[in-house]
C-alpha cells in the first residue's frame, strides 16, 4: 500500500537539482485566509512541506490575501494553527497584500510596455467581449488607448476616483487565443473595502492569476505547486513573468486535487453550513475541516499518513473516506486508552451478591501497549449493561444476555440472566441475575465456554455522559454526481449526527481532558470534546470499531 516510487513532483524536483537547474528548492503553501482549512489542503500542505523537508529546501506559508471582500483575521489565525498541528513549519510567513506595492508597480511597467490598458466596459461587456471556446473574442474599443491615456486612468482609479466595477486594468495579450484565460484577463479591479491588513489604503486589488507568479517570483519559489484546474492558467502565468522585470523565474507544476466520498471540500460551501446553522460551527466533528478532524478526534500523524497513502498523481479521482479512517483506526489501536461505555444503559442486579460489597478488579488499560498499565474497576450488586446485550427471545447466532444464558463481564465476573422487570408497557425495566462467585477476572473455574463478553459499568460509580455519534454529513458517495437541479443541501443526512443522551461512562473517563482519545469496549474509538468536563462529560465518536477498508485490502 506504501509508495515506493517517486511522485512524479519527487521525479521533477530531483532531476531540477541533479542537472544544476535550481540549487535547492523552495515551495509555498498559499491559501486565501477566506474560511477554514479542510482536508483538500492538507494534502496540498502535506506536499509542499513534504518536498521541502524531503530535499533540504525551504517552505513558505503565503497567506494569498489579494480579494479583501472575504478574508478575514479569524482565518489568518485558524490557518497558522492548523498548519502547525499538522506537524509543519513555514521557513516563512509571508502576506501577498504586502507586495500591493510591487505589484502595483509591475502594473505600471506593463501599461509602459503597452501590454496593458484600462478597459471602461463593464463586467457584462467584457465577458461577452471574450468570446466563447468556439468563437474568438473581439477586441474591447477602449484597447488601443494610449500609454500616456492608460497611466492616467489607472492612477486615477488608483486615487479612488471611480466607482466599482467602472474601470478594469487588463493585460494586452491576445483576444483571439484558443486558451480563454489568454484574451486579455483583467490584471487589476476596483474594490472599495477595507483589507484586513492594508485597511483602506488601496481602493485597487490585483486579480489571483496576475499576483500569483510575482509571488512566487519575490520568494523565490522554485516549484510552484498547484491543483489541475490551474494547468489552462499556466501560459498566463509565463506571460506575466516573461513580460516583467522579476528577480526570478519561478515554475508551476499542477496535480491532482483531494476529492473524498460523502464529503464536500469547497470553502464558500462550507462557510454556508456554518452560517446556516447547518453545523455547529467550522470546528463540528462532522467537518471536512482540520479543525473539525481534529475535534472529531483526529491525529496529525494519521492524517499525514492518509496524504502518504493517496500520494500524488495527474488525473483527478475520488478517494475513499475509509481508507482515512483505517489510517487512524490503526494508530488508535495502538495508543488509545481503553474503557467501558454504555451508550443505552440498562439496568443489572445481581441478586447473590452481598449487599454493599464492592470488589475491585485490574483492568488492562491497552492490550497492545504493555508500558499503558492496568487501572482498578469496581463492580457492585447494581451494574448497568447495554440494552441491545438482552434479548428476551434471542435470534440465532446471538451469544448475549437471554433467559438461562451466561455471559462475561468483562474483566469481572460470569453471570446467569434470570427474570427481566417490566413496566406497564411491557418494556424491560431491570434484569435480575446471580454471578459465578467463583468466575473473580473472567474466567469459569470449570472451564465451561463462555461466549459472549460484555462491557458495563458500576452504578455506584458510573458518570452520565452524552456521546455524540457522528456519521457522514452527506448522503451522496460521490458529491461531484449531484443530480441535476439539486443542491447540496439535499444530500445532507439527517442520522450525521445521533447522540445518546443518558449513557453511562466509567470514572477514568469521566476525568477525560478535552481532545483524550480512547476505545470504548464494543464501540469504536471517542475523543472527549472540548466542552467535557468531569461532572458532564462529552464524548465524540471518532471512528467505529469494523475497519471495511483494510478488510477490502485484505481479499
Ligand atoms: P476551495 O475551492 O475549497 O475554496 P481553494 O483552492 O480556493 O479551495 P485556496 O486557499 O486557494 O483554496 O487553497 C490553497 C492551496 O490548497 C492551493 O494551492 C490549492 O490548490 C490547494 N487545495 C485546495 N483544495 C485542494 C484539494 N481538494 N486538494 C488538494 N489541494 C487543494
Ligand atoms: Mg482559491
């Protein structure tokens, strides 16, 4: 499953550092600080960082801050935070608006040169203006102004003279290219708005495809890595650089972008859940996001890992949210704290055990980490079980509790189910039964087969909890294939998000720091979530127990 060979980014990198090309690399991870990072990024992250530290380089985190109209502080910080946890380091932290400067003066370059006019048209105009894949574009009337005409206008509209969306700068390349990106794309626009950094000095803000290589030129990026649908924009991205002054010729390289089943990865939608009220808030379990994987109760590590797993390649595809989960499963079952939960308790009396009698009983904290230790349960003559471990009539192949039958306890004793209590309704209240006094730890002193083993907790000492089961938000594998008409928000599932109100947790849970992360017996892998406290604690599930994933790779 591991990748042996080389990506073919690793291919490129060290064929540029063999023949001389670049003497070491530099790469950059530059988001737009307009929401949250979610899962998308991280393999973007996991990449330029990853090429960085794999071949002596440097990376820098870029905040792309060119549209003031959606960025915001609040996304500057979450990005550095989530950035970090992940396990990386920027060799820099750099801001696109602080080259605003530069960039404004390369404008000014280009209108000099004549590979730049201010076009008077509208937004309507100019796009009807481009043409289509099929027709060429026609030239704007406003294209053949003069330079010393152009220079005017533009610092004019630098000043703050004209309204939004009067005036654009646009690059003069060819309006009959078959690549649209090339038919005169417009460089620069008015925005009246403050910018989270620059304020309201600039009332002109350079558009991504203008401002994105001059970055990369002032940092020295040697290999500017990109998702796919940037590959049409390469040519422009050349044309600004071959057509400037830079001090450095940086490359894009695209690959292939993160698409995972049930999951949606587009930052304005997201912004949408949230504001909507559709989650609660950027960090909810059921997120795509770093913070939201974190919460749900994530690793770093298993999410680098994933990014290892999928590596990288040219073609776009959809990767199974399972094999995400199966990276984590695997380090979980090695570091996660064990305890008992009962999610739907019901109630257990052992009608032999001498009353107020408590035993205490060691307990394996994690069966595959010996340094994890033991911890001591007590065990009364009140327990509570699960509901769904009884059944009155028992189906075929089901080893719980049923009139007659024995079970384990586990790391406690065998007991023998006997009569069930009722309420009027027929429902059962409460379960009698007597325990093998002799079975201390497990095992029957006889040596009679017990099959079935379960979890429970001490009513003396069991916590209420609430524990929120989480499942994906989306009802749709492939959110990419939603029918025509639809929106997205008709795939949500309803059952994302079960949570068991009155479950019952054992003590050392119950003292769970927010973010702790253990196996409940039976149950699947929980985080404690950061609103846990001990006399009310909140457990998320992070991911079950059946791993179909690595079972599927097993056949
Ligand atoms: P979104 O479409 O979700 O808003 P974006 O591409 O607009 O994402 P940026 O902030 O521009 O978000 O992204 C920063 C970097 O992360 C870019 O280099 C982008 O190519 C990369 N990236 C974004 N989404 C993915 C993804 N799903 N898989 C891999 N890389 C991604
Ligand atoms: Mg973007």
């Amino acid at each position: 499953m591991a990748q042996e060979n080389k990506n073919f980014i690793e291919e490129i990198i060290s064929g540029d550092l063999e023949s001389g090309k670049v003497n070491a690399i530099t790469t950059r991870f530059p988001p737009e600080p307009n929401g949250y990072l979610h899962i998308g990024h991280a393999k973007s992250i996991c990449l330029n960082f990853g090429m960085a530290e794999q071949f002596g380089g440097k990376c820098n985190l870029r905040f792309d801050d060119t549209n003031p109209a959606k960025e915001d502080t609040e996304y500057v910080e979450s990005i550095m935070e989530d950035v970090k946890w992940l396990g990386f380091e920027w060799a820099e932290l750099r801001y696109a608006s602080d080259y605003f400067e530069q960039f404004h003066k390369w404008a000014i370059d280009l209108i000099k040169a004549g590979k730049a006019y201010v076009d008077d048209q509208n937004a309507e105009e100019i796009r009807i203006g481009r043409g289509t894949l099929t027709r060429p574009g026609t030239n704007s009337p406003y294209r053949d102004r003069s330079i010393t005409e152009n220079l005017d206008l533009f610092s004019r509209m630098t000043a703050g003279e004209f309204e939004e969306g009067t005036h654009v700068l646009r690059a003069k390349i060819d309006m009959a290219s078959s690549n649209m990106n090339m038919r005169d794309p417009v460089i620069y626009r008015i925005l009246k708005r403050e910018h989270h950094r620059t304020g309201s000095k600039w009332c002109v803000y350079p558009m991504y495809d203008f401002a994105h290589g001059y970055e990369d030129a002032i940092e020295g990026v040697t290999h500017s890595i990109c998702t796919l649908e940037f590959q049409d924009h390469r040519p422009l991205y050349d044309w600004f650089i071959a057509n400037t002054d830079v001090p450095h010729i940086p490359h894009q390289y695209e690959f292939a972008r993160l698409n995972l089943t049930y999951t949606l990865m587009s930052k304005r939608k997201l912004l949408e859940l949230v504001t909507l009220g559709i989650v609660d808030g950027w960090d909810d379990p059921r997120m795509p996001t770093i913070c939201g994987f974190r919460r749900r109760g994530y690793t770093a590590a298993s999410i680098r890992r994933f990014c290892r797993e999928i590596g990288v390649a040219k073609a776009d595809s959809l990767v199974e949210v399972e094999l995400l989960q199966h990276c984590l499963r695997e380090e979980l079952n090695k570091t996660a704290q064990r305890g008992m939960a009962v999610l739907s308790p019901l109630k257990v009396i052992i009608d032999n055990w001498e009353d107020g009698f408590v035993d205490e009983l060691p307990a394996e904290n994690n069966p595959e980490d010996e340094t994890a230790g033991t911890r001591m349960l007590k065990i009364g003559k009140e327990i509570y079980i699960e509901r769904t471990d009884y059944m009155e009539e028992p189906v075929k192949g089901f080893f719980r509790l049923a009139p007659g039958r024995e079970v384990r306890l586990k790391h406690a004793y065998i007991i023998k189910c006997g009569d069930a209590v009722k309420d009027a309704n027929g429902n059962v209240t409460e379960l009698h039964c007597t325990a093998d006094l002799a079975s201390r730890g497990g095992d029957a002193p006889d040596g009679r087969k017990i099959k079935g083993t379960l979890h429970w907790v001490w009513a003396g000492d069991a916590v209420r909890s609430r524990i929120n089961m989480y499942g994906n938000l989306f009802t749709l594998r492939n959110m990419g294939d939603m029918e025509e008409g639809k929106d997205y928000k008709d795939y949500l599932d309803p059952k994302s998000l079960v949570v068991a109100e009155d479950a019952l947790v054992e003590p050392t849970l119950a003292a769970a720091h927010p973010l702790d992360k253990f196996q409940f017996l039976r149950h699947g892998y929980f985080c404690a979530d950061k609103s846990t406290t001990r006399e009310h604690p909140v457990f998320n599930l992070t991911v079950s127990l059946k791993d179909s994933w690595g079972k599927e790779q097993k056949k």
